[in-house]
C-alpha cells in the first residue's frame, strides 16, 4: 500500500546527499518553484471539449517512486541517475493525436507545491490539459488527505464518464473503479517500454469505445510483456 507522505518520506542514508541544506522552512534558490512568468506556458486550444479525464500520478509514473518532500520545495528524487518528471516526454508523445483528453493532477505533489506550480514544471502539452487536481495545497487542509479518497471524490464530482487512473501499483482504489486502472511498477513508470505500450492500448480504447466502463484492467498484460521485454534484454 502505498505510505502517506509526510513533510519528508527519506531514508537517513539518503539525506544529506540528496537533500540541498538551507534553513528549515526555506527553499534554496535551487528548488524553489518557478513562477508562471518567463516559463512558456501557453494555453492549449481544444480542437474537441474533454471527453476523458486522466487522473495522473507523478511519483512512479513520471518518475521512480522515491522522493523526498519539503513544502514550498522541488521534491527531489532519490533515485540515483533519474531527474524529477523525466518520463512526461513520453505521456506528451502518447497524447499527441487526442484533443480530447485532459489531465487531473493526482499527485502529493500539489500538496506542497501548488496546482499552478506543478503546471509549470510539466511539458507545455501536458499543461496545457490539466484542468485540476485532486489533492490542494497544504494551506488548505488541516489534517492530512486521503490522496485515494480525494480522487473517488473528485471522480464522483465529474461530468466525465471516460477515465483512466495513471498510478503506480502500491496505490489502493475502491473496487469499481478498477476498470478504469492503469497501474504501472513503481521503480519504472512510464520509463517501461512495456508501460508506454500499455498506455497507447488503453487510449486506443478509449477513443474507440467512448466510454471506460468496458475496460478490462491491463496491469496482468502490462506485467507479461514487461517479463517478455526483460527476458529479451
């Protein structure tokens, strides 16, 4: 099951040669956020209104599933040769042929950075698509979220009836939104050769079906082939 961030998920090993030092509660120039102005970011012109809804995890999907949180901070990544959302080039590639499809952030990322923040770091193509987040800020909340929780509500909340849940396979759902599962290994992600064939399955899918209720969860066939490509390797 996947383990509830607190302000810093980190092994004491991994500490001072992953985390920047700076005064506690500051951000070092470093990892600071950037703000939106002088990032490029545009606006996308829907050439179709969403129709499909991708509820999209960073932590092991964009990147391995290790990382150290500081609110107001970067995370960073502890996974030794990865950079933080280095596999988004790959969803943007996927998405290319669906102006139908937008994003839902569903990620402890907008914890501690902010909606308009993580929009900042994406790929202009994928930022252009997120039209919300599951999780707030942390300003917002007096007790620690439910990040499942918040995306069932959020789920229940939309005119969507199309959806995929883009998550590693530690994350817990409740069992009618299984179908609408895409659960990747959480050390790959979309690294996975397997994992970006799995995606371009679903969204094919998707497009043809109009609707995520007929799907059959892939994970078991995104496993076997992952195990073929291994095998190969």
């Amino acid at each position: 099951m996947e383990s509830v961030p607190r302000i810093a998920r980190i092994s004491a090993l991994s500490l001072t040669s992953t985390v920047p030092s700076s005064q506690p509660g500051a951000a070092s120039e470093a990892h600071r956020p950037p703000t939106r102005a002088g990032t490029g970011y545009r606006e996308r012109s829907w050439l179709k209104e969403p129709t499909v809804n991708i509820y999209l995890n960073f932590d092991g999907v964009l990147h391995p599933d290790q990382v150290f949180y500081e609110n107001g901070c970067i995370p960073s990544l502890l996974t030794p040769g990865h950079s933080a959302l280095e596999y988004a080039k790959f969803l943007a590639s996927a998405l290319d042929d669906y102006d139908d499809i937008a994003i839902v952030l569903n990620t402890w990322w907008t914890f501690y950075l902010g909606l308009d923040a993580c929009k900042d770091l994406l790929p202009a193509t994928l930022a252009s698509r997120v039209i919300g987040s599951t999780i707030q800020h942390i300003d917002n909340y007096e007790t620690m979220p439910c990040r499942h929780e918040a995306a069932e509500c959020h789920i229940a909340r939309s005119s969507s009836q199309a959806r995929m849940i883009l998550d590693h396979n530690h994350s817990r759902y409740r069992r009618d939104l299984h179908p609408n599962l895409l659960l990747l290994d959480p050390s790959e992600g979309l690294g996975s050769r397997a994992a970006r064939r799995s995606i371009e399955r679903r969204l094919r899918h998707l497009k043809s079906t109009g609707n995520s209720a007929s799907i059959i969860q892939d994970f078991e066939s995104y496993r076997r082939e992952k195990t073929l490509y291994e095998t190969i390797a």
